[in-house]
C-alpha cells in the first residue's frame, strides 16, 4: 500500500536526521531535483534505492539558474502529484524548503563552476552552470548522503558536478544514470510537457540524429564535422530554426573532436517553438550496433 513519503521543510531538522540514520549504519542517496516529476527521475529514485538504505528526494526551483527571460516563473510545479508518484517508494524522504531557506536574506556566497562548465550550455546560459554548482553544495550540505545520483541527459551538468566535488573534496559518491525516453524515443523532461503535438514530432528528430550518427560511427565514420553536418541539416530539415550546438566532444573534456578516435559524446541543444530541449548521446568503444 503506498505511504506518504515524509516531507521536510526544514534543511536543518533533515540534516539532523540523516546523520542519525547513517549513525545507526544506513547508507544514504540523495537525488536532487526541481520537481515536475517524470519516470526519469523516478528512474533515480529506484537507481538509489539498489545501493541505498534510504533515499532523500530534493524538490527545489532554483531561482539562481535561470538568467532573466528563463522560464523560472512558468517552471511546472506539481509538487501533490510528485509526492503521490514518491509514495511508490519506501523510505523515501523529501525536502520541500522556501527560497528563504536555501538562500538566506542577504546571501551572497555563490560557487564558480569549474572550468568543464564554460562550452556549450555555458555559451548560451552563461550563469546556470554557477547557479547549479551552487544550489548542488548547498543540497550536499543539508543532505550530507552517502551517493548522489543523476540522470545523462544533463550530461556537461553531471560533468560540472562531478568536478566541482572532486575539486572541492565533497565527501560524496555521484552516480550518473541512463537517459530515460519515451517510448518514441524523445528524452523524458519536465519540459516536454510545453511541446504541442506538432513540436513534439519535430522534436522527436534530435534522439533519431543522434540515433543516426552512431549508425554511422559503428560504420566506421570516423569525420566528426561530416556527423555534425549531418545531425543539424535533419533538425533543420525536420523543422528547428534555432539551433544552439550540435557538438561531438570528449567525454571527460567536453572539447570538440575533429576525429572520432576513442570515446565521444554527442550532444544537442536546439529550441522548438519557445521550448529549449537538450539531448545527448555517449559512444563508447569498441561500438556495436
């Protein structure tokens, strides 16, 4: 019978209480979010829950990533519904704290991201990756768990965080997950739920480029600017008229690649209507198709 998860507004009474559920031996994971809950991150949760004793879910709209004109005003907020999707799992505790909580008043610490943070999504929302170092130490604070896990699809976001707690010594394990898609392939996102049906389907040709361009790696093409052409004339051809990057970039570096070598990472960002959507796709070698 599902339970209502146990929801804590306050950072400091479930700091308290995670130390003592590690005091008595059980290992924490942590999975951060903005809420607007989908099976991806559920997908996190029962990743956490393999390895975990206990699972701490963080529902928290970060003003300090979106640059003015961003969608943090429209951000969905649902959070009933996420804590009925939550009640799926047990235990399961959740932390719902006010802005005021996070970033008391007159705050003005905030973490530089590392250097894995200026290409790419940093171009083109050049506070966010700032503003996610920072809410993210401020979440490993207050929810001090054992492993924290995350989902591919924000995969320089991963990067950063894996680099911000190796820089700074965090005393934190960071999981990365699969991508979880729909069942036509798009990659599940809050922000989907703003694609009208027509979009959708335009959409819908970024996971099949990428699907694409590792038939073609597993072909043996090795050009990575032929395979970039190629992904952004079939978003172009689909119907995107805003294109941010196509990039097919080291793994661990995020720099582009001119060669495909070893490992690649191919990445998309590209705006349907008013809806940004980003996607990814990780070759590893020796690949098969």
């Amino acid at each position: 019978m599902p339970q209502a998860p146990h929801v804590f507004h306050d950072p400091a009474l479930l700091r308290t209480e995670i130390r003592k559920a590690q005091a008595d031996g059980k290992r924490v994971g942590l999975v951060p979010t903005m809420g607007a809950l989908h099976q991806g991150h559920l997908s996190l949760v029962a990743e956490s829950q393999k390895s975990c004793d206990l699972t701490v879910v963080t529902i928290f709209v970060n003003p300090t990533q979106f640059a003015p004109g961003e969608d943090f005003a429209k951000y969905p907020r649902t959070l009933e519904a996420d804590l009925k999707l939550l009640s799926e799992f047990d235990p399961v505790w959740v932390l719902v704290p006010e802005v005021d909580a996070m970033y008391p008043p007159g705050s003005t610490t905030e973490v530089k991201a590392p250097e894995i943070a200026l290409p790419l999504e940093g171009t083109f929302r050049p506070i966010h990756f700032d503003g996610v170092a920072t809410i993210v130490l401020k979440l490993f604070q207050v929810a001090p768990a054992d492993a924290a896990f995350f989902g591919q699809k924000d995969y320089q976001q991963v990067r950063v965080i894996e680099e911000m707690v190796r820089d700074l010594i965090v005393p934190i394990e960071i999981v990365r997950c699969p991508i979880i898609r729909e069942s036509d392939g798009l990659a599940m996102s809050s922000r989907n739920r703003y694609l009208s049906s027509e979009e959708r389907e335009i959409a819908l040709s970024i996971s099949r480029s990428l699907h694409d361009a590792v038939q073609q790696i597993v072909g043996g093409e090795t050009d990575a600017q032929l395979l970039r052409d190629r992904i952004e004339h079939a978003l172009r051809e689909a119907g995107f008229r805003e294109i941010d990057y196509v990039s097919i970039a080291s793994p661990h570096t995020l720099e582009s690649v001119e060669t495909i070598e070893g490992d690649v990472v191919i990445l998309v960002a590209a705006k349907v209507g008013t809806t940004r959507l980003i996607d990814n796709v990780l070759v590893s070698f020796p690949v098969s198709s």
